[in-house]
C-alpha cells in the first residue's frame, strides 16, 4: 500500500537548513499495522505529514500511496469542523459530493463501530480527549478510507482514554484497515503491531519484528524498553 524509497526532508530557517529525515526507505503492506516510535525530533510527524501528502519531500526523494490516507492528528480536537459527531462526521461524505441517503447510512455505521452513537447528538467540543480521538478516526471511516495514520495517539489521556483508543485499533484492525501509529509510548500498543520501526534523529535505525526489537537496547535511540519490571515503590521512577 505504502512504498516511500530514499525519502529526505530539509526544513530552512533563517537559511539554515535542519535536515527532519534522511533517505528513508519503508514499505507498508495492506492490512499491517506498524508502529513508528522515535524519540520528540525524530521525524515521525514529518514522515505522517509527507505520506498524507501534507508535506512535500524534498528533491529526489519518492514516495508512493496507492489508497488515500487519513491522519489523526496529536491534538485530534484540531480536526472538529462540526457542533456533534454527526454532523462532523457528515462533513466528509458531503463534500465528496454522496448523496443524503448514502451520507446518513456511512455517519450511522462510523458512529457504531468508534461507539459513538449515544452521543451522536452531544456538543462534539466536550467529549474527552478519547473521544475526540475516535471521533477523528469516525470521520475518516466514514469516507471508507484504508489507511489511517495515528499521531501520537495517547497523548495527555488519562487511563480511560487509553483504553478507548487501543480498543479503537484493535477494531481497526478486524475491518482490515493499514493502520500506521506514531508514537513514543510504546508500552500502549507495540502488541498490536505487525512491524516496529524506529526513527533516531531522522534516519531510520530499525525495521522489523517488535519482539526482536524487544531484545535490543533501545534506550540508545532514547526509547525506554516497556519490559521494564516494577516490584517495589522504588522503581516506580525513570532515571
């Protein structure tokens, strides 16, 4: 679904350039669910932002999508355009120009499968920070999209909140989705990947198996191993 080959990007400021990826290769199959974790400054929002087509690559870099993508973004509230989620939901499928009848059927099966039909009808501004989250993703599914991208997913949710979105993926993907998560919490949802990749200050330093990756050191890339045990009060501290 996703073929990206030597993929580079350079942002400019004050003429200064601050390279954000260097010639990075990756291939998404349909139906995989990959993990992408990075340490903040790694490139993974970057690399989302270039594949939605947000963001240009730059020169000589490639990168081909054969579906459409949707992103959820960190701050999920950002992509609320209407007063409920029906109405921001509808606001895809009418812009795609469908027709009423085939608008209300795709809102009513998105709003079931995120759960949020009870509150279909509730001011969308006030769900919590999961809800927004899988409000986003409704919108996206109910314009049938087949990948869906997730940008730091778990940020600032409590521990409900956590729940309702890996519950989210996991339905994801049973209905066959690419899913593609960004993230620096790997301890939320590795288990539910396909594949773990990891960006380190712009370059991609692995590609493969999460239970391999599990076995190297990863607090060289600053990503803290999620095998880590906790038994006494004490260790409850990162250092």
């Amino acid at each position: 679904m996703i073929k990206i080959n030597n993929l580079s990007k350079t942002f400019y400021t004050s003429g200064e350039g601050k390279k954000a990826l260097s010639k990075i290769n990756l291939d998404v199959a349909e139906k995989e669910c990959v993990v992408i974790a990075g340490e903040n400054g790694s490139g993974k929002s970057v690399l989302l932002s270039i594949i939605a087509g947000l963001e240009d690559a730059d020169k000589g870099s490639s990168i081909q999508v054969k579906e459409k993508a949707g992103l959820v973004f960190q701050e999920a509230e950002t992509q609320i355009l209407g007063e409920t989620p029906r109405e921001d939901i509808g606001f895809g499928p009418k812009n795609l120009g469908w027709k009423k009848d085939k608008v209300e059927l795709a809102v009513e099966n998105a709003l079931k499968k995120t759960g949020l039909t009870e509150k279909k009808d509730y001011p969308a501004r006030l769900l919590s920070g999961g809800e927004k989250r899988k409000l986003a993703v409704a919108c996206l599914l109910a314009m049938d999209l087949p990948l869906i991208m997730l940008d730091e997913p778990f940020a600032n949710l409590d521990y409900s909140g956590v729940k309702q979105v890996t519950s989210l993926i996991k339905e994801l993907k049973k209905e066959g989705k690419t899913i593609i998560i960004c993230t620096h919490e790997i301890e939320k949802c590795l288990a539910l990947a396909d594949r773990f990749v990891v960006l380190y200050k712009g370059e991609k330093v692995y590609d493969g198996l999460p239970s391999k990756a599990l076995k190297t050191d990863l607090e060289k890339w600053n990503i803290r191993n999620p095998l880590t045990s906790y038994k006494e009060v004490k260790d409850l501290i990162w250092e």
